[in-house]
C-alpha cells in the first residue's frame, strides 16, 4: 500500500500553515489558516 502527501496551502494568503477544520455540506475537507484566519 502507497500513500500521496498532498500540500495543501491556504487560498487567501498562500501559507501552509493550515489545519483540518471539520467538513462543508457536501462533505469536502474544510481547512482553516494558523496565519490569517479564515
């Protein structure tokens, strides 16, 4: 069995410093940035 690692950055300010934050209604993975906050 493999895994893929997938970077994922925040949209408004490019930082990675995100962490998971529940799910959207139809159900993607819903992120929050440590940096600006949204």
């Amino acid at each position: 069995m493999s895994y893929v690692l997938v970077k994922v950055y925040c949209p408004h300010c490019e930082t990675p410093k995100v962490k998971e934050n529940g799910v959207t209604g139809n159900g993607k993975q819903n992120f929050y940035c440590k940096d600006c906050h949204k």
